[in-house]
C-alpha cells in the first residue's frame, strides 16, 4: 500500500489514528545475541531462484525440456567415447 492511500480514505485513516500501541522501552532496548541473530538469519524467508524461470511459459518448457536434452546429449557422448 502507498502512503497517500492513508491520506486519502479518510475512514481507514481515522481507525489508524484511534488505535495507539505502546511498546515497553524493554522491548526496545533488548540486543540479541549473536546466536540469536544468526538463527534469525537462517529462517529468514529467501527469494525464489526459479520464480522468473517458472513465471513464463517458455522457462517452465525450458525446465522440461533442457533435462531431457542434457541427458540424451550424455548419452551420445558415452555412447561415442566407447
């Protein structure tokens, strides 16, 4: 959502306003450690490598495709080596 949308509905600007959080100076303070850290590294959410391949018809026929081809293409090549 963009920033202007806030301003711009009244409605939804006003129930943003009337609800308050108070967040204890506790909480604020608080430093993990650095094995905290690290475990909060290796959860954290990754990007999808595939995602741009998978998107488009032509790289989900690519994934079918290129496996196939690679394996008849090594196939060939011990075939002819021997």
């Amino acid at each position: 959502m963009l920033k202007d949308e806030f301003q711009k509905e009244q409605w939804l600007k006003d129930s943003l306003d009337h609800d308050k959080v108070e967040i204890p100076q506790q909480l604020m303070t608080y430093k993990k450690s650095r094995w905290q850290r690290f475990l909060q590294y290796l959860a954290s959410p990754t990007k999808d490598p595939l995602e741009p391949i998978c998107t488009s018809s032509f790289g989900y026929t690519s994934l079918k495709v290129v496996p196939i081809v690679a394996a008849v293409f090594i196939t060939i090549l011990q075939i002819l080596l021997q």
